[in-house]
C-alpha cells in the first residue's frame, strides 16, 4: 500500500488532557482517523480497519466505546455472507 506520511504537533496540554499516551500517539491517531473517515462514510469496514491497523472486531469495540454506530446495512450482511459461504 503506498503510503502518504503527515507529520503535525499537537500542544502537550491536548495530549494530557485528552488522555493520551505520548509513546502510542501515532497509533492511536491513526486510528482515531479511520473511524473518522469511516463514521463520515468516506471509506468503507475494511478500509477503515486497514488504515487503523486494527481487527474488525478492536474497531467495534472502540465504536461502541466513542458512542458510534456502525454504518452496516442488510445488504453488506448478505454481501458477508455470500463472500463466507464462498470460503
């Protein structure tokens, strides 16, 4: 996957306040981005798991910790389904 690197500072006192570890700040924006992105329907489950470096199932649970539901309908159940009985 080509890759774009952004690098930007954020003040100390936004770090701290909003609970963030200095060491993990890269992962954890970068995940922050992709359910960004995901939430606002820019890009898709998958995408969004690949940008995040997470599991399906660490962006659901990190869903369901900010309060966002997931944008699944019937029809992408049926695409799942279809893509296992496939395997």
């Amino acid at each position: 996957m080509n890759s774009i690197r952004i690098n930007f500072e954020l003040p100390a006192t936004v770090v701290s306040q909003a609970g963030l570890n200095p060491s993990t700040l890269s992962d954890e924006v970068k995940k922050m981005v992709a359910v960004f992105l995901y939430e606002h329907k820019r890009i898709s489950l998958s995408k969004a798991c690949e940008v995040g470096c997470m599991s399906q199932w660490e962006f659901f649970e990190m869903n369901k910790q900010l309060g966002i539901s997931l944008n699944y309908s019937k029809s992408d159940f049926n695409a799942d389904l279809e893509k296992l009985s496939n395997v």
